[in-house]
C-alpha cells in the first residue's frame, strides 16, 4: 500500500499542508472497493493516489507512485489557485467519497463513487462563491490525472506495472485508454461525460524518455458568474483491449467518435471524414477550420469528402446537440 500522506505530486501539489477540517481526524488512506477496484484516497488533500483492479493478482497502481490524481490547478494573472487542502473529505460508505475545498471565493467539489454498472466516477464541480465573475482557459487550468506512463523502473517491471497513457481531449468526445505495457489485459479506460477537455499537460517531469511526466488536462474556457458552477465528469472502466474499449465508449449517450482516413495529406488531396456515435447524428454540423461543410448524414453516422484546398493544419469539428467534438 502506497504512503499517500508523504508523497509528492510536483512543487505545487505537495500533501505536506496541515488539514484543520473534517478529515483531520479520518485515517491518511480512504478505501473505495468492491470486487473489481482498489481506489485510495489521501485524507490530507482529497486527492486519489491508487487506481487497481482487485482481481489482478499483482497490485498494478495506474497511478504514478509519486503523483496525485484530481488536483486542481488555476491561474489568474500573478494569482495562483491550488485546491489540495480540503475542508473536509467525507466517506459515505465503501464505495463513495465527496471532498470539498475553498479557497478565493471558490468552491470545489469532488464526488466519487463505484456505480451499479461497476465504473468508477468522478465528478468535478467548481462554484463561484463571490460576487465578480471569474474567467477560466485551457492555458491555465489544469486538472491533474498522472498515469502511470514510465519506464524508470526497467523492462520487467514495467511489463506487468505501468502503461501507456493514449489521451483524447477531444472536447465533449474526450477519452484515455491507458494500456498496460505488456499487453494483458485488464486495461483502464476513461470516458468523459459532462463538460469539455480542450487538451492535456504535463505538469512536471517528462524530461526523460523513460517518464511521460505528471500529466493533466486542460478544460475548455469556461466563464463562472457569481453562483455559477462548471461540471467536468468522466467514467473510468475496465476492459480487454482496443476494440472492448471503443464498444464501451460508444455506449456513452452523445460520444461521437470522429476521424479521417488519412491524418496527412497533399493540397488537392480529398479527405475522408466520419463519424459515428450511439446517438443520432442528423443534425449534427461538421466544420474545417471553422466553416460548415457538407455531409452525408446516415442516422447514428456522418461522413465527408473534402478536397484540401491550402497547406498547413487542418481542423475539423463537429457539433451534435450542443456539444463539441
């Protein structure tokens, strides 16, 4: 079992603070389990510092062993938000926990739990307490999910004990399949089902080849006026591999997986584009670079053929009952 109180998740999202609220008294670790998951919690900060599957024989943290999952991190001008000192961290029963921090008339709320469809969920909600609106960006906020992508530990090690870390911030469409290096399954997955990711950080680390870094995503811009609150959840499964993963995903009401034949292309080139998701695509909206292009619409899919008519980054999106991908 891992020392969540001593460790370290980068020179901003240290666990050394001292707690004065309602988890001062609560043990350093909190438990979420059943039969197939091992979540833990620190007390000190609120922040997840193990993700296992309980049936693996051998323990595999999806964790880095130095880092903390769910930290919140903001920026505005000079004035740096840090949310890793909550006023209390709460354990309902063995299988959810809500922690709540304050700080600069914000509120951050964070519920987990292990639902009857055996996902562990997560559920970020950020409050604006005061009476000026606050403004957040991509380039500024960061919430922190540090898998564990490495190679420090060598080969064998590795094998059986880390992952690699694929990451989608694809707005509302956003994901992770994080793959287990041998190959052998049970493989982790996460698939966003509220708000929007815009893209993905790395905090600290990475400067080696053999460490990804203390990774963290970036959400949308968003705007809180007073009493307002901004939600980011997502699910987290277990599943066998690439096609399990995309079958599970595609379960999500209103995911759209978008992609292009081709990634690269010459100018004249056409494109080929599709999308499918487990909803309704017919009225969905398909954009280059900002400018609506005509598809062919097909109930639960769409796809494109567009001629590359200049050099240099494309960027497609698609807009589907509101959301972004």
């Amino acid at each position: 079992m891992p020392d969540c109180g001593s460790q370290s998740c980068g020179s901003f999202f240290r666990a050394d603070n001292t707690n004065t609220g309602e988890s001062a008294n609560l043990p350093a670790i909190l438990a979420l389990t059943n039969q197939s998951w091992r979540v833990l919690i620190s007390s000190s900060n609120g922040a997840v510092c193990e993700i296992n599957n309980a049936s693996y024989a051998s323990e595999m943290n999806r964790i880095h062993a130095q880092r903390f999952w769910g930290l919140l991190k903001s920026k505005e001008g000079t004035n740096e938000l840090v949310f890793n000192n909550p006023i209390s961290v709460k354990l309902k029963d063995a299988r959810t926990c809500e922690s709540l921090c304050e700080t600069d008339n914000l509120e951050f709320t964070v519920s987990r739990g292990i639902d009857s469809q055996d996902h562990f969920t997560e559920t970020y909600t950020l409050e604006n307490t005061g009476a000026l609106p606050r403004l957040f960006s991509p380039a500024s906020t960061f919430l922190t999910v540090p898998f564990n992508d490495s190679c420090e530990t060598g080969a064998p090690n590795c094998l059986t004990q880390n992952c690699n870390a694929h990451l989608w911030a694809g707005g509302g469409s956003s994901w992770v399949n994080a793959v287990r290096m041998g190959g052998m399954a049970p493989h982790l997955g996460l698939v966003l089902t509220a708000g929007s990711l815009d893209g993905y950080s790395i905090l600290e680390g990475g400067a080696s080849s053999n460490d990804r870094g203390n990774l963290a995503f970036n959400p949308s811009s968003f705007e809180l006026k007073p009493g307002e609150t901004y939600v980011i959840s997502w699910e987290l499964f277990w599943h066998d591999g690439w096609p399990d993963f995309w079958s599970k995903v595609m379960r999500q009401p209103n995911f759209v997986r978008l992609q292009a034949a081709h990634y690269t292309a010459v100018q004249e080139q056409q494109i080929q584009i599709s999308a499918d998701s487990g909803s309704s695509l017919e009225n969905a909206v398909l954009r280059l670079n900002g400018r609506e292009v005509a598809v062919t619409h097909d109930g639960k899919r769409l796809s494109a053929s567009i001629k590359t008519d200049q050099p240099g980054e494309q960027t497609f999106e698609l807009e589907n009952e509101g959301q972004i991908s």
